[in-house]
C-alpha cells in the first residue's frame, strides 16, 4: 500500500452577511480556485511535505480576524509547528490539485497548553477549538439543499473561497465528549468530530489514528469523496483566549481496495 505523508478582531463580525461568510470560510478553506503563494518555514524539512505533493503549504488569513503565525519549533527534541494564539484564527493548508483519492486512515499528533475561555463547539458565539486537523472533500452537489448551495455563493462572492462539499474538522472540546459529532451551527457540510476532550491531557502530545472512511460515514451517513486538501486550524478568536498548540508529524494513507 502506497502512502502519502504530509509533517507536520471582535467575537462576532458586524454584520450578518461577513459574519456567516466569515464561519463558513473555516470549512471553504481547502477550495480557492487561486492559491497564495506557498509559507516559508525555515527548518521545515522535506519529510514533513506531502507526496505526491500538493500545491505547497498555504497560510489562510480570515477576514476581519486577528493571525497568529506558525513557527518551527522543537519539543523534546523532535519537530513541531507552533502557534501562539492570541484571539486569533490561524490556518495552515495544503490543497490538492487534482483531488486525491479519499484516504483510509489519517495519524497526526497535537499539543495544547490551555482550552478556550468558556468555549463551546456547539455554540457558534464562542466555537473555538486550541487544535483541529480539517479535511474537505468533493461530492455530488446536487443533492445539496438549497440553502447550502446559497451559502456557498455567498462565500464564494465574498471571500473568494467557495464551500466544499463536505468537510469534516478534528477538534479538541473542553465539554463535549469524545466520539461527539457537532454540525456547524451555520451549514451542515462542515461538521466536527471531537477526538480529545477535557483537561486531563492539556501539555501532553497526544497521538490519534483515525479511520477516515468510518468517521466521514459516521458524521455525513454516506462514503467519503475525493480529498481536495488538509489544514490545521487553531481558533480562539470567539472566547478572546490566548493559548499555545504545537502540531507533529501528519500522515494519510489510501484506503485499502
């Protein structure tokens, strides 16, 4: 089996139009049809890169939202990103052009120092998460509601970025228990999968193998399509926290025939 690895502004917008395209960019994000140029990061090296290669890493700024930058850095010895938030929205993003084959398994391995202050992942007024890994997939858009298909338009028209057909977010909850599936309170084509809960494990490395296939079939009831491209997201621009979260090594591997 062959694989492909990859290493690793205000709580709420002024107006209803921005604050809708600005959620749903979160999901949109693996979709620009004109990508930015590819991040430098100095002491990233080539096993970290995805292959087949994508079209370079990419980082995401949100608009009207605060960015905190990813650093290389170096925990116990081994290579990391990291990302200093401060009530911030920071994305980083590989696409795929054309889409891979939707994967079989994903491993990652993340970190956190603190939670968002009061967040809730279910609550669109204060839904941050410390660490996400977000996958966004293509699919048959003509079994989409009309009112995803007007969501899209709008993000489309107003960011540029147009929503994928389905995307599915690992998240880290403070409240939520693990296994939980949260449908974004916006549009049901972005939905979450909480893979690690509480503050138990808050400062350590955490490591997570997880069956794509199965988790997309559990959070949408249908198979995945073809993967358009990968990203971390550190959120805590709603509850205004201030954090650190590191992000290790990335792989995905195909589905198995």
């Amino acid at each position: 089996m062959r694989g492909y690895r990859a290493g690793t502004g205000s709580p709420r917008a002024r107006t209803p139009w921005r604050r809708v395209a600005v959620v749903v960019m979160a999901g949109a994000l693996l979709g620009c049809a004109a990508p930015p140029p590819s991040v430098d990061l100095p002491g990233w090296t080539g096993e970290h890169l995805l292959t087949p290669p994508g079209l370079g890493w990419q980082t995401l700024p949100m608009p009207g939202k605060r960015w905190a930058p990813y650093e290389v850095a170096t925990v116990a010895g081994e290579p990391a990103l990291r990302v200093k938030a401060d009530r911030s929205v920071s994305i980083l993003r590989q696409r795929f052009d054309p889409p891979l084959a939707a994967p079989g398994m994903l491993t990652f391995r993340w970190r956190a120092d603190h939670l968002p202050l009061e967040g809730d992942l279910a609550d669109v007024a204060r839904t941050d998460s410390p660490v996400g890994v977000v996958l966004a997939f293509d699919g048959d858009r003509r079994n989409w509601p009309a009112r995803a298909h007007r969501l899209s338009e709008l993000t489309r028209l107003v960011t540029g970025e147009e929503l994928p057909y389905a995307t599915l977010a690992y998240v880290w909850s403070e409240q939520h228990p693990v296994g939980t599936v949260i449908s974004n309170p916006r549009t049901d084509r972005i939905r979450k999968l909480v893979v690690d809960s509480g503050r138990t494990h808050l400062g350590q490395w955490r490591e997570h193998r997880r069956d794509v296939q199965a988790d997309f079939r559990r959070a949408f009831g249908e198979a995945p399509g073809p993967l358009r491209g990968v990203a971390f997201m550190t959120d805590t621009d709603n509850t205004q926290s201030r954090l650190t979260a590191w992000y290790g090594g990335l792989s995905l591997s195909p589905a198995v025939d």
